[in-house]
C-alpha cells in the first residue's frame, strides 16, 4: 500500500517540488528545454495549488489521497515530457527520480506487487512522454532496460528492508515494525481488529524442556498463527510469549481460535497449547490512539484469562503433551 499522505509528506513534497520547479524553469530559461515560459509558469501554478489541496485536505483524507497524489505526479511528468523535447528530453531523469523516491518511502512493506505497479507506471510515463519524439524505439529499449534493472535492484533493497521488520526468532514482525503499521492501519481510517494473544504456561514449558524448548515452541505457534490468518493480515510479536494479530473488520475472533484446536508437531513431541486472546474492533468514528487500541486488546486479554477461561494452576507438572 501507498503511504499515507500527511504534514511530513506535504513538508517533504514542497521541498522537491521547489527543487523540481527552480531546476527544470531554469533549463526552460536558457533554452535547454524547448518548451515555453508560460506555459510552465501554468504547470507551476498547478503544482502549487495542488500543495495546498495536500495542506487541507491531509487531516481528514484517507489513502485514497495518496493515489490523487500519484496520478497528479504522473501526469505533471508526462505533460513536460511531452512539452519539453519527448524522447530527446533531459527530464527523462525526473520519471527515475519519482521511481527511487516512491519505493524508497514504501520499501519497509517489501510489497513486491507494489513494487511491479510503481515500475509498470514509470514505464508507461515513459513510453508516452517520449511518443511522437525521433529514434522512440530505441528510446523505449533503452529505457524498458532501465527499468527493468531498476526493479531488480529495489528487489533487493525491498528484501533487505522487509527482513529487517522481521523478528529474529519467530519470523514475524518485530514490535517495533509491527506497530509502526498498525499505526498506519489506524491513520488509514479503515476499521480492522486486533487481538491480543497470550500463550499461557508457557514458563512451565521453559522448565521442563529449557530455553531452546520455549523457542521451538514459540516458531511452531508464530507459524501457526501465519498460516490461519490471511495475506493481508498482520502477525507481531509483542514480547516474551505474547502475539498481536490484525486484519480487516470481521471473524479475527474464529481464525485465532482454531490456532489452538490442535496440538503443535515440536521435536519434543506434540504439544498442546492454549492461550487467551481478547479481540477488539478499531472504527474510524471512534477516533481512539493507537495506545488506547493496544490497552483495550491487553483488558480483553485479561477478562478472558480471569472471567471467561480457567487458568491452569501457575507452575505445577509438566505441559501436556502428546507424544507422537
């Protein structure tokens, strides 16, 4: 998914557009770029309003402000490909330039479908800007080469990035990363759940089969939980035996359950877990923090552990398990 429009990226947006402006109306200027005064003054001014869009219109928009912002750059780029010289344009450049910046901003989702849509558009930009210039086939090879190697290139940026997110142990998000996006779910003001799981007895299996137990255990469960979740849904590691997961509005509360229904294959046997989960819904007319999301998780949690679930006696026996 895109990011999320905001005051940093309207601070960020005048900044390269002043550079873009002063840059681009100077080679207009000097006659490097064959294109009239005036009617770059007109694009200018069009930049400019569509910031000011951005200012007001931030605070209450939701991602779908980030495509108009996408369509908008793309379009302004192909109008002064097209006016400034086609295929034998300098400003070729600028459609790279908007490449590098849009997956540098979204490489923390190592989201490769996304990836393949910012290429596929800069290309397209590209093929049409250039359209009606001399040599264009040559011109279009060269650059379906250029961006073709670029997305080889941010492939292995967007991989080392998405590992980065990745708790060591368990493979899924760290908390750190985990929240981070939960904080962007929360800005995209579309409803989702969350739940909050706590593995219970998990120090009496520390006990009984050591630390490197406890890990094998926390793998199996994080593997778990990844595969009854969905693609889009988001799998953390909060701390210790503690797991987050969120996804769109809907039956979080089931797919969390069945999780639990059947023993975990471990090199030391089968293992039964249990854990209490307490599952909250997130409304964009709710206007609640992240933080206050989390607490009510956490008190859900805890109504279930004490009130709707029998906790077994703290450290007593060995956890059960099935040997196989």
């Amino acid at each position: 998914m895109l990011q999320r429009s905001g005051t940093r990226r309207w601070r960020a947006g005048i900044v390269s557009r002043a550079i873009v402006s002063v840059f681009v109306g100077l080679l207009v200027l000097t006659r490097v770029i064959p294109m009239d005064p005036r009617v770059y003054l007109g694009l200018t001014a069009v930049a400019v309003a569509h910031l000011f869009f951005i200012w007001k219109a931030s605070v209450r928009a939701g991602v779908w402000l980030d495509w108009f912002n996408l369509v908008f750059d793309l379009s302004m780029v192909l109008a002064i490909l097209q006016l400034g010289g086609r295929s034998e344009s300098p400003l070729v450049i600028l459609v790279y330039l908007w490449l590098f910046a849009m997956v540098t901003m979204n490489a923390r989702y190592g989201e490769v479908r996304l990836l393949v849509l910012l290429a596929t558009l800069g290309w397209g930009v590209l093929a049409l800007g250039g359209l009606g210039g001399p040599g264009y086939g040559a011109y279009l090879g060269v650059h379906t080469m250029g961006v073709l190697l670029f997305v080889v290139t941010s492939l292995t940026l967007m991989g080392e990035r998405r590992q980065s997110l990745l708790d060591p142990l368990t493979q899924v998000l760290h908390r750190g990363a985990g929240l981070e996006r939960l904080a962007e779910w929360v800005r995209r003001r579309e409803p989702f759940d969350l739940a909050f799981i706590d593995l219970k007895g998990f120090k009496r299996i520390n006990d009984a089969y050591g630390h490197a137990g406890g890990d094998e255990v926390l793998q199996a469960l994080a593997r778990r939980l990844l595969a009854g979740v969905r693609p889009q849904d988001l799998v953390i590691r909060y701390g210790g035996d503690e797991f987050l997961v969120a996804g769109p509005a809907g039956s979080l509360a089931g797919r969390i359950r069945r999780v639990f229904e059947e023993p975990i294959a471990t090199s030391m046997g089968r293992v039964r877990l249990a854990g209490d989960h307490g599952v909250v819904t997130w409304r964009p007319h709710e206007g609640s923090s992240l933080e206050t999301l989390l607490a009510r998780a956490d008190a859900a949690m805890y109504r279930m552990k004490y009130t709707e679930s029998r906790e077994d006696p703290p450290e007593t026996g060995r956890p059960a398990t099935d040997r196989a």
